[in-house]
C-alpha cells in the first residue's frame, strides 16, 4: 500500500514531534497542514468521547436503563447534559476572552454538581 507521511513538530506543546500516515497521496487534495489540522480535531473528539464516558458518568459504570426505549433515553440525557456544560464552557471563556480549551470539562463539572443543590428542583 502507498502512503503519504506528514511529520511535524507541535511548538506549544513542548515541541512534540507527529509522524501522521494516510492515503491521500496529493498534497492539492490535502496539505501537510490541513492534515495536522484534522489530526487536533480527531483529538478534539476523543476528548469529548471522555468527557462523557469517564468524567459525566463515571469509569465502569453501565447504563441503568433495561428497555430500550429507556436506554436511548438515558444516552439522550448524557448527550444534552454534555452539551449543557460545553455550553456553559464556551459562554464563560468568551465572556473572559480565552480559548474555550483553556477551561477544564471536569472542573466545570465539578462547579456545576456544587451548585445543584436538590437535582429534582427542575423538570426534565
């Protein structure tokens, strides 16, 4: 198999080096950089996979539900919950006038858990 090999460094990441290998094989078709790019929005959304996976669930723990119906219920509930929080992220770091990224998920969660005093205080 042909392949294309992109290898940078990451200057404000202590310099790190990234050696990326892919099928796109024209550089018209993709540059080095619009690579590099796609490779930091991968990771982007791996981060968001953790984000609920670890941090708004909890590591081990297993969907409550025991119908379907409820199960997509309940990942409904995660999804919006998330978004609520990276909501919440984007709106204070603009507001602050910094990158969203420089605010952490789990500190935001923690905040936020804090503030719920009676978590049936609200409807669904």
């Amino acid at each position: 198999m042909i392949v294309r090999v992109v290898d940078y460094t990451v200057p404000n990441r202590k310099g790190e080096h990234i050696r990326l290998i892919t099928t796109i094989l024209d550089p018209a078709e993709a540059t080095a950089e619009q690579l590099a790019a796609c490779y930091q929005e991968r990771w982007e959304a791996e981060t968001g996979f953790a984000q609920l996976k670890i941090h708004l669930r909890g590591p081990g723990r297993v969907l409550r539900s025991r119908t379907p119906d409820l199960v997509r219920q309940e990942i409904w509930a995660y999804l919006l919950t998330h978004w609520a929080l990276v909501t919440l992220i984007c709106t204070a770091a603009t507001a602050a006038g910094v990158d969203p990224d420089r605010i952490t998920f789990l500190a935001t969660l923690r905040i936020v858990r804090r503030s719920v005093t009676d978590r049936a205080a609200f409807p669904p």
